[in-house]
C-alpha cells in the first residue's frame, strides 16, 4: 500500500490536519524535544499539496508493510538510513526479509509493527524508510521492548547490516493519536 508520509515539528498543525482528513497520527510529547529529527508523523493517502502545508521536516511517498496488525498506544517511531555498503533496495530486502522475523521474536510485546519503505522524497533530507513498533503501554515499551537476554545484542547487530547507525536519525517515542 503506497501512502504519504508527512514528518513535521508543528504539532498543532498535524492534529488539525489529521482530523480534516482522517490521517493516522504519532506525536512525541515530550517537552525537551529539540534533539528529535521531527515530533510528529502523519500518514496518509490524501492530496500531497495538504501535508506539504505541514511538513516543515519532511514529506514522503512510502510503501507500508504492516508485518504485525494491532492498536498501540504507544510507538517507537524509527528512522532509517541505509548502510553505507547497501543500495537502498539492498537495505530495504534486509529489513523486510530478515529483520521483520527477528523483530517479532525479539520483540514479543510489540502488539503493533509496520515498516514504510521510502520510495520517493517530495520535501526534505533523504530518509530511507521508518518503522513503527507499537507497545500497548509505555511500560511494555520502556520494560519490555526485548523478549530475552540476548534480544537487545541480536536487534542491534541485525539492524547494523542495513542501517547506518550512526547516521540515522533518533527515534520518538510517541502516541498514536488517530
């Protein structure tokens, strides 16, 4: 399913928006927000001249592979940029077929997992794809974001095979407002 994907700091903006045209939407609340790459993420598959209005970070077109179905409350908002040795097409096969098994093993709470794979940028820095790992609550999220012992070492060694992980952006953490 190919949607837009609006990346933006005006919170206010994005809710209003959301409701006039029924966008699925995450916002970081935190009040120290200013080393996050953006606070909010509205999806959806409306007019692109709409969510230009608000998207002061970004704005893109993505391919959404929902890998697990659910209702989060609360959703580790990811940005991705692809390995410096990978394609993006190489990165994105390794997220999808390799990374989607391992997360939901490793991260058994996660009552919620899609992964946007960035096919074209209208506005803004290049993002390779965002995934969204849902928690039903902030505690599952904060206490319970890996299953075992090892989960934690094995995510991060996996995710290093095509991610740049020291160039992609920090995560949110954030609500799902609608």
């Amino acid at each position: 399913m190919t949607e837009l994907v609006a990346t933006s700091n005006d919170v206010d903006g994005c809710r209003k928006l959301a409701r006039e045209i029924a966008g699925e939407l995450y916002i970081d609340e935190r009040e120290s927000w200013q080393h996050l790459p953006f606070r909010a993420l509205l999806i959806s598959s409306g007019d692109p001249e709409r969510l230009r209005e608000i998207a002061d970070r970004g704005l893109y077109v993505a391919q959404r592979r929902i890998v697990k179905a659910g209702l989060p409350v609360v959703v580790g908002v990811f940005p991705l940029l692809h390995h410096p040795d990978k394609s993006h097409e190489e990165a994105d096969a390794h997220w999808r077929d390799v990374h989607a098994p391992l997360a939901l093993y490793h991260h058994q709470a996660m009552v919620h997992y899609s992964q946007l794979n960035v096919l074209e940028s209208l506005a803004g820095e290049w993002i390779d794809g965002i995934a969204l790992c849902g928690f039903a609550t902030l505690d599952d999220f904060r206490q319970r974001f890996f299953s075992h012992a090892d989960s934690e070492r094995i995510i991060n060694a996996d995710v290093a095979n095509f991610a740049d992980t020291k160039r992609s952006p920090r995560r949110l953490v954030a609500t799902r407002i609608c």
